[in-house]
C-alpha cells in the first residue's frame, strides 16, 4: 500500500513535522486529516483506538491552527494509553468496571503535552489497568494475526502504522520497550520518575514509568525535551568509533530464540565494522534471581494499588489478575523488604558496572511477535532493566526480508537520558531498519480473533 500523493503527512516523523507546524508552512488541520485518513482505511483491522472521535479531533486542530504557537509540540497528533487520565476523553483501562468513565482531569503529563501545543488525539486500546486480565483488541500491523506486545498495545500499534507520530505508553515490566520491537518502532522509556507519574493507573509505585513512542531517535529527544530530561551530569559523546559499548544478555538469554541470537550478533558485527569497542558484560551473582525480585515488587505493590478494585468488584474481576494478586499472592511483606533491599544493590552495583561505558546493548524481547492475542509476549527481558530504574530506546535493528520487526534496546544509568539519546542517534544508522515511511503490509486475521481475551 502505498501514499497516493507526492507527500503523505501520515508517514512523516513528528521531527519533520514539527518545524512545518511552528512556522505555519503546514496546516494542522492538514496532518489531523491525514491521520484521520490513515485511521479510517487501517483501524478496522489494526484495532489501535479505545476512543477517538473524528470531530473532536478536527475541532481542536482548528483551534491549534487559530492560536498562538506554544510550543515545541505546536499540532502535532499524540495518541495517549487508555490508563492516562484525560480531561475531554474517557479513561477506561480497557475494565468493564470503568465502562466510560470521565474524571475530566489530565495527567500530568498530558497537561504538558498539551502547554507544549500537542493535538490530543485520541485513547489507545491496553490490557486492562495496564497489568492483566481482559487483552487489548490491537494487532500487529506488519501481521494481523500476531500481537502488537502490551501493554501498550494501542499505543505502539498506532505509532507503527503511520495513524499517528507519537504516542504515549508505561511500563511496569515491558509493557512499552517490547510493543516496540515487536512493531519496528523506537520508544523510550526515560528514567524512573523523570516524569511525573500523577495521573496514570498505579500498579506498581516503584516501577511503574511514563513512556513515549515516536518514528526515529530525533522524536523521542523531541519528547524528552517537552519533559524536560536532564542528566546527572554532562558526559561528552565521543566520535561513533571511539565509543565503547557493553553488551549485556541478561538472566533472561536461555529465553532468546534464534532472532535475537542473530540480531544481537548482527547488531555486533556492524558496531565492530564501524570501530565501536565491544565488550560483553558478565553480571554478578547478585543479579542472578533478579527477575524474582522484580514479580515480588511488582505483585507486592499491586497487591496495595489494586486493593479498592478487589474489595468493589470481587468475582467479577478477571480470573487471572484476581489469581495473581489475589487468591495466589505468595509474598509476605518480608519478601517484599528484601527484595527492595536487592534491587537497592543492584541499583548501585549496576551502575559502577556501566560506568565505563556510552551505553548498554540488550535484548528488546525474546524474538519477533507471537501468534495470538491471548498473550502479549514475554517481558523478561525487560524487566531487569525496569527494576534498576535505568533510561531504555528500543532501537529498531535491520532484519531478513520479509521477516517481521524486531528491535534491540540502548540503556545507561539513572538520570543519563539525554547522554542515551545521543548515543541512540550515533547507532541507530549503523544497526536500525528505517521504518519512517514504510506502510505496514498486514495480512488478513481471522476474524473470530475479533473477541477481547481474559485469562
């Protein structure tokens, strides 16, 4: 499928939109309809929206384009993960428990897009309460009968197939770093607590961490900057061959299936080509249960965040998310001191180990999107990286024809977000697949997959 004009808005990056946007050489109304256009000839299969009102959506680009420019975001369409309070448009955490519900209130976040001149765009579809239970209705754009990843699945999906540049996400475990690869786009989820977290459903107050979507490294850096991301301190970035890189597998690589084997060692032998320094990190024991230490945080602490909805709606809550807080929570409050204590370790011990490097190079997922909506993939790879608090880009790495996305992920020590940008904009050329305006060849799902999934 392709654009049928010289220039289709819907492919470009926010980054190349954004200065048309400011100067008024380009329209927001145009780009709105452009999107709007994507939207129309691609959701019904894509799925990526849980609300969306074209008429809304025109109205506010008529005011953007009657009022003064604001901002770095001036018009530029976002799509927001349908777990982030917003004031015009319903928050429903994909729950039947909160079928329409209108708090009438941004997130913080959402408030700075909006300072910021953003076009809110709409509600993207999620697993409920972005943790479990009932799945997102979404699809993997490059494959209808394959997931998008979650969470954040609306979000990712969205941004993938050119329905919007940007789009907002969270992760938890690897609700928004996994969406990513599996759909060929770049995210990045910034420090713990860079941004403000006031507005978005709680799971787990040590973990949970805003995410954002975008089309190549300069669209997240533009987000960055709406947030204000600043680093701990000022590291100058040496020239692509004089950087040294540490590659770092993870506990979780006895998980890696053959297309992350060959796209770590790919992504390895072009950085070597290019006279990057390699070098493989081996962790010390005590990461070795660290993935334990991330299931007890998270499920301790949404034994707490969740309790309301327990007490509320009992039964009626999905089997699986009342099963894993619930009737099967297996960690004590003990458990729960430890493993803080752990992570607090690990925290610090990670980050003496990354000290000589620009950055660490990791796994995004196990391999390429699974089959089906009833899972969303596996966040083990993720998951270390979430607990220690630590920046992450997914970096979407060139691939076999006709194989499916996959991407590799850049992380770095706390408050060193904008120090990673920087390094993900001198590596992406060298090992990413440059999706920018590629629209996504789908092939046709069943439609019996049109059923939202419990566990």
């Amino acid at each position: 499928m392709k654009p049928a004009g010289a220039e289709d808005l819907a492919c470009l990056s926010a980054s190349d939109l954004a200065p048309r946007l400011r100067e008024r050489t380009l329209r927001v109304v145009d780009v709105a309809e452009a999107c709007l256009a994507r939207i129309a000839a691609r959701d019904e299969e894509v799925r990526a929206w849980s609300y969306l009102r074209p008429e809304q959506v025109r109205a506010e680009a008529r005011r953007l384009d009657a009022a003064e420019v604001r901002g770095p975001l001036h018009g530029i369409p976002v799509g927001i993960k349908d777990v982030i309070l917003t004031k015009d448009m319903p928050t429903q955490y994909n729950s039947p428990f909160y079928d329409n519900f209108a708090p009438a209130i941004d997130a913080a976040c959402v408030a700075t897009l909006r300072a910021a001149g953003a076009l809110i765009f709409g509600k993207c579809d999620t697993v409920e309460f972005a943790a479990m239970g009932r799945r997102a209705r979404t699809r993997n754009p490059h494959d209808l009968a394959r997931t998008p990843g979650g969470s954040s699945s609306g979000s990712a999906a969205a941004v993938a197939d050119l329905q919007v540049p940007l789009a907002l996400g969270t992760q938890t475990g690897g609700s928004a770093i996994r969406p990513a690869s599996f759909c060929g786009i770049y995210a990045m989820k910034p420090t713990w607590n860079a941004v403000s977290r006031e507005g978005l459903k709680m799971y787990s107050a040590s973990l949970d961490t805003l995410a954002w979507y975008g089309r190549c490294v300069g669209d997240l850096a533009l987000v960055a900057d709406v947030f204000a991301l600043e680093d701990a301190e000022a590291r100058a970035l040496p020239p692509l061959q004089q950087l040294r890189i540490g590659l770092c597998p993870t506990p979780a690589w006895p998980q890696a299936d053959a297309a992350t084997v060959d796209a770590m060692a790919s992504a390895s032998t072009a950085l070597t080509g290019f006279g990057v320094t390699l070098e493989e990190i081996v962790l010390p024991p005590l990461f070795d249960d660290i993935l334990a230490v991330h299931d007890t945080i998270m499920i301790g602490e949404g034994v707490g965040a969740f309790l309301s909805e327990f007490r509320l709606f009992g039964e009626a809550i999905a089997p699986e998310f009342r099963r894993r807080l619930h009737d099967d929570n297996r960690y004590s409050r003990a458990d729960l001191v430890r493993a803080y204590d752990i992570a607090a370790q690990c925290r610090v011990l990670f980050e003496q180990i990354a000290a000589p490097f620009d950055a660490i190079l990791t796994p995004s997922s196990a391999g390429e999107a699974t089959l089906g909506l009833a899972s969303t993939g596996s966040a083990n790879f993720n998951r270390m990286w979430t607990l220690l608090h630590a920046p992450c880009i997914n970096i979407p790495v060139a691939r076999p024809a006709g194989a499916l996305p996959l991407g590799l992920t850049l992380a770095g020590p706390r408050y060193a977000d904008r120090h990673l940008l920087a390094v993900a904009e001198r590596l992406a050329p060298v090992i990413g697949a440059d999706r920018s305006i590629a629209f996504p060849e789908a092939r046709p799902a069943d439609r019996r997959r049109d059923e939202r999934q419990t566990g």
